[in-house]
C-alpha cells in the first residue's frame, strides 16, 4: 500500500469515462447532442455550429457543457439537462461485476459523485452498472452548486458537507484539468484513472479504475 492514501477518509468520483472506461462510442453520441443543443437554440448550420463550438470549448472553458451554455446564452444546468435527452449512454454499457466488487471492497469509505452530468441520468447509469445508488451519500451535479467542474464550487460543496480536511478527500477522474488541477489546488489528494502515462497533475496515476483498491485497501 502506498502510504501516501492511508488518511483517506472520503472519495469523490468522476461518472463518464471513470466508472467505466473512456467509450469513444458515448462521446461521440454526447458531441453530437451538443451540436444538437446549440443548433436548436441557435438555428445555425452543422459548420457554424462546430466552428462556434470549437471557439469557446478548451478555449473559453475546458467544459464542454458549460461551452454549450455560454453559446446559448443559458444556465449550466439547463444546457446538462437538455443535451441529456439527446442521447443515452445506458445503450453502450452493462453490469460491470469487477465495479461492484470494488465498492463492496471500499465500503469504510464515504463516497460521493461529483460530474458535470444529469443526477438522475446518472442514477439510471448506476443500476446498469450494477451500483446501487445509496452507495454514495450524494451526486453532485451544476443542478445543485450551479457550475460544472473545474469550477470548485462543487468540490468546495462537498468539503462543506463531510467536514473533514481537503487531504482526507481524494478526487477519482480521467481528465487533469477539468476533475483534478481543481481538486488538488483545495488540498485534496488526486487519482487520474485509465491511463499508464503517469500524470504530472495526479498524486498517483492507474491503468484502470479498478486498481483503486491497491491503494487504499
């Protein structure tokens, strides 16, 4: 066990492309829905729509719903819930049983969600995978603190919540800049997910999500 882990007292998961490995199926399905949004409340073409897209996403914010929102000129939370409805992610995934071994094996943890998704999409996505819902005391979405990560609102939400030191937190994700940088700026500790390039960002980097249980069991 790496000793670095041993006062972790709560972990903070990333949802698309962390509990389940990066799907480039889902991610196309999720751009087309934002093509989708932005074209709905813009009446722009296909070409407009992209290159407007690409203007503002990692370039204005590393979020690609908040670059919806800010093209639309509407709430973060509106544009997570309407782009939602385009497409559905349960389609390309299933019971995962190493999953649901893994949080049978961390549960002396307090778990919570923090996603830039839908809560209830969400909470249909977990009994696909075979997670019950109560395993986590809370998803934390832009419906609740307003903004999606990597604004810290969310991670400050959840501080708030557990009371306890931002190093007795880790934050579990796929992307540095938009689950980690912001989590590991509050003090918490990091764990960048589906990958075996070690990241300069995350406190440890693992090939998969199910190499968690390697440093904190």
């Amino acid at each position: 066990m790496d000793t670095r882990f041993t006062d972790i007292k709560v972990l903070i998961w990333d949802f698309d492309g962390t509990l389940y490995k990066p799907n480039p199926d889902i991610w196309h399905d999720v751009r087309e829905a934002e093509y989708k949004a932005i074209a709905n409340h813009t009446g722009w073409k296909r070409e407009k729509v992209i290159a407007e897209f690409e203007n503002v996403y990692k370039k204005v914010t590393p979020s690609a719903t908040e670059a919806v929102a800010y093209i639309c000129k509407m709430k973060t939370e509106d544009a997570a819930l309407e782009m939602e409805t385009y497409y559905d992610r349960r389609k390309f995934l299933s019971s995962d049983s190493k999953l649901i071994a893994l949080f049978k094996k961390l549960r002396s943890f307090r778990h919570f969600i923090l996603a830039n998704g839908v809560a209830h999409r969400i909470t249909e996505t977990l009994v696909v995978l075979g997670i019950p819902k109560e395993t986590f005391e809370e998803i934390v979405t832009s419906e609740i603190v307003g903004v999606n990560k990597p604004h810290e609102e969310g991670f400050r939400y959840i501080l708030e919540k557990t009371k306890l030191p931002a190093n007795q937190h880790m934050m579990i994700g796929d992307r540095e800049v938009v689950d980690l940088a912001p989590a590991r700026a509050l003090g918490m500790k990091t764990c960048l997910v589906w990958s075996r390039d070690q990241s300069p960002v995350a406190d440890i980097t693992l090939p998969t999500v199910y190499d968690i249980e390697k440093i904190l069991v």
